[in-house]
C-alpha cells in the first residue's frame, strides 16, 4: 500500500474515484445478469426495469470523468496518481459500454418473446453470459485488489467465451436454414449473443487497464483470440450437418 | 519572442541525438560543510545539449551539487569537495583550473534575478569585456544583441538598451540575467530555481528559452517544481538526503519511476 499524500483531500478525491467505479460495476453487473434472466424468462418487466437503469452508469461515468478532470487540473498527479485517475477514467467508459450491452439485451426481450422462441436456444446465452459475467466479477475484484497476476490471467482467458460465441453462432444459423421463421427471434439471439461476447471485451480491457495502472507498462502479447465467427458460411454449416 | 519550435531544435540537435556524449562527469562527489556532509559519494553524468533537472526536497543536496559544478562552493568556508568532476574530460578542481574560465564556461543563472545596477547594454556587455570577448564597439555591440536575441529578450528591450536593468519585470530581469549568462558563450548554464520568483508567464516564457538554449548549451537545472522538471528537461536526477536515488528519462521519471523514494515525492506522499 502506498504511503498517504501530504494533502489528505488529494486521497479523498482519489478514493472518491475508486469507490465511484466500484458503484459502476456493481450496477453494470446486475444489469447484464438481469438482462439475459429477462431474455430466458422472457421477463418483459425485468428487460424494462434494466432499460431504465441505464442511466445510471451515464451519469456515474460523468460524474467520474468530471471530478478525475478537475483533480487533474487541481493536483497535477505524477506517476501511479496519475495512471490512477487516467484508469479510472477508461474504465468507467468500459462500465458504461457494458451497461448499453445490457440495455440492448433487453430490449431485445419483446421481439424474441413475440416471434417465439425455442427454450434451448436460450440455454447457450445463458452459458454464455454466465462466463461473461464471471469475467466482469473477478476483473472488479481485481481492480479492488490490483493483483497484476490476476490482471493477466483474465486477459488471458477471454478465448473461452469465443469459442462459446462462435458455436452459438454456427448453431443460430442452423436454426435459421431449417426454418425460414426462426430467422426473427435467431437474429435477435445473435445480437443479443454478439452483445454478451462484447462483455467479456470490456472485461479484458479492464484487467489490461488495472495491469497499467498497477504497472506503469502494457501487458505483453496480443491477447487470445478463439472468435472464428467472422469466417462461418452457411456453406460450411450444411456440409456438417450431412 | 524569437523562440524556434520543437522540431527546429529537434532539427538543430540531428546527429546529436543518437550518441549521446556527456559533457560533465561527476564520479564519488562528496561535499561537506565543515563537520557536516551534504553529499554522498554521487555519480551523475550530464549529456551534452540536454537539460537535466536536479530534483528533491530540501535540504536533499540537489542545489549543493549543482554548485560543485562550477566550483560555486569554493566561496564558501569550511566547504570541501571530494571525488572528481570533468568537464569534456579535464578534472575541474585540479589545482592548475583558472576557476575564472571555469565559470566562464560553467555559466549560472540563480533563483533571484541578480541584475547589476547598471544599464541592460553594460548587464550583457560586462562578462564578455572582462573576458576580452569584444575588440571593437561593433563586435560587442553584436554578442549585446546576440545574447538579448537568445534570452528572448530582444524584442522587449532593444529601444532602452541603455535604461536599468533592473528597472525591468522580475521576468524580463531573470532573462536579462540569462541573456548575462549566454553572453560569454559557456558551454553549460547552471541554473538554481530560476523561476521561483516568477509569475506563471513570465515561467513559460523562460521555459521556452531553456527549451531554445539546449541546442547551444548544455543545462543543469534545480527545481522545485516537479511539473517545471516534467516540461523542461530531458533527464531527471531525484536527490534524497544527500544521495543520488534515481536518475532517468523525465518522460519515464514522471510516470513509471524506478525508486520507490522518487514515487512518493513526485507523488506528494509521504515517505
């Protein structure tokens, strides 16, 4: 633990930040979990209760940035005080993305429960998201910790929910060519799933931000990729299924 | 102001970039006042058209080692300096150095402007008579301009050369007194603290010169002034304590320091 400053208020405005992203990953949290909980559930109260918190982590993230900007200009912070406050401001606007993720999950709640969809295909998400939002957790434990070991090991394991991501995606298509009325409720889910893989993104560009922050230097190495979706064709999808 | 942009001085110092050469060596430099010791056993290199900032708290050695760089200390009683300095490889307190040269060469600028009571045209022109610079009214006529050109002062001051110096602002005196020190053509400036005594302005516009003078001269400043550290050098020396704790690039010095000691001053915590 580093030592106190010499003006106690410059601590006070820095914990202030860390206490205020704390906030922010909490509610983002909540709201993705809620948003595929609504989307399995088909839940229409739930969707509309997390469209509405949305505006919380706009204006946290403000308020974040407001008061990093003025102790910048009021403290002038050097070296870890000023990767602090430079961290606390790219990882609100993380938060933030996440929260809009969430947010267009749910949205989404209504036009898949009116095309009606098939339970299973759900139960992929949920994996999905479950993975995601395990991500989220222990990247927020993380960044109350700053253990650079951690740090590394999230980044690392983003791969995983790829690789969910594409299988989901080869299995929405095929559900899609086997019936021309799958296509609404699928492309939702693809969407939906599109949103959930974007999480677990925002998640490994928080640890490599903690990583900075705790570090002073960028993590090594291109991070693991396992997202091959890009390259499915339905070409392919037919061959499999014969 | 006459001041050349970043890339003119970028450009002025091509070729110089690459290798970096040390124009002052400073090996096991030891000062004690009397009984007591300042310094301990400091090894620092300053390379050649860079400034370097001298930084730490008070009392930490920082002003102490800059004034064994042009024998400053020498002045005053019951100082002794151990270990040895080289400008461009010559030991400087080897008995045969005209300390005179030395600083003429070694030049410094102090924290309070100093100017003579004598005109701004006399303030320039001193140095360089005393020196034997200038033959004829022309040729000290032109270092005059010449100095007050590079001290950004020019401009300011070329209609009431012959008003008081220190008649000036606190700003205009400061580079009245750099203009003094460029006059004699040194090879390196000194400078302790030169804008504690300034207003944010007239700060910035002697910054900007130090920026313009480091592809002429060699600079070695003290400052208080973490952010002032930040804007103007190239290396940064942290003293603690009488000891050399770090010294490195400014640009990693302020961000990612090596030394714990350097992290918590730079950061205003306690250490």
């Amino acid at each position: 633990m580093a030592p106190s400053h010499i003006v106690s208020a410059y601590d006070e405005e820095l914990k202030y930040l860390s206490r205020r992203i704390s906030e922010m990953g909490g509610t983002a949290e909540q709201m993705v979990a809620d948003s595929v909980r609504a989307l399995v559930t088909t839940d229409a109260v739930l969707a509309q209760k997390v469209i509405s918190e949305d505006i919380i982590l706009d204006n946290a993230e403000r308020q974040i940035n407001e008061k990093a900007i003025v102790t910048i200009a009021k403290r002038q912070p050097m070296a870890a005080d000023l990767r602090e406050i430079m961290g606390a401001i790219r990882i609100a606007a993380e938060l933030e993305r996440v929260g809009d993720l969430g947010k267009n999950t749910a949205k989404r709640v209504i036009a898949v429960q009116s095309s009606g969809m098939p339970r299973t295909l759900a139960r992929g998400l949920e994996h999905l998201a479950e993975l995601a939002l395990m991500q989220l957790k222990e990247v927020l434990d993380v960044y109350a910790t700053r253990s650079v070991d951690k740090a590394k090991a999230i980044r690392e394991r983003d791969d995983e929910i790829d690789a969910i991501y594409t299988s989901l995606f080869r299995e929405l298509l095929t559900y899609m060519m086997e019936d021309p009325r799958n296509i609404t409720p699928c492309t939702h889910l693809l969407f939906c799933a599109k949103n959930i893989e974007r999480i677990g993104d925002h998640a490994t560009n928080i640890a490599e931000t903690i990583y900075y922050m705790a570090t002073g230097s960028q993590p090594e190495g291109e991070r693991p990729k396992d997202d091959t979706s890009t390259s499915v064709v339905a070409a392919d999808l037919s061959e499999a299924s014969e | 102001m006459n001041i050349m942009s970043e890339a003119a001085v970028e450009k002025a110092l091509d070729g110089k970039m690459n290798d970096i050469s040390y124009k002052m060596i400073g090996r096991d430099v030891s000062v004690y006042y009397g009984e007591k010791r300042a310094l301990y056993d400091v090894n620092l290199d300053v390379r050649e058209n860079t400034v370097t900032a001298l930084i730490g708290p008070s009392g930490c050695g920082k002003s102490t080692f800059l004034r064994t760089l042009n024998r400053m200390n020498d002045t005053i009683d019951g100082c002794r300096v151990t270990g040895r300095i080289t400008l461009d490889g010559d030991d400087i307190y080897d008995p045969a150095i005209d300390v005179v040269e030395l600083r003429a060469r070694v030049g410094m600028v102090f924290q309070k402007p100093n100017p003579f009571p004598k005109s701004i045209y006399e303030n320039v022109a001193y140095g360089p008579r005393i020196h034997g610079l200038a033959k004829a009214k022309a040729d000290m006529d032109a270092i005059v301009e010449q100095s007050l050109q590079k001290a950004g002062l020019w401009n300011e001051v070329k209609d009431r050369l012959q008003e008081s110096g220190t008649g000036l602002s606190g700003g205009q005196q400061q580079r009245l007194c750099i203009a003094r020190a460029v006059a004699v053509s040194p090879e390196v400036i000194l400078m302790d603290e030169p804008c504690s005594a300034l207003d944010p302005i007239a700060t910035a516009k002697v910054e900007e010169l130090i920026h313009e003078l480091r592809a002429n001269f060699t600079i070695v400043i003290v400052t208080h002034s973490m952010q002032q550290a930040a804007r103007v050098s190239q290396r940064t020396a942290m003293f603690h304590l009488g000891n050399l704790v770090e010294e490195n690039d400014t640009d990693k010095m302020f961000t990612n320091p090596d030394d714990q000691r350097t992290q918590d001053y730079i950061m205003g915590r306690f250490g």
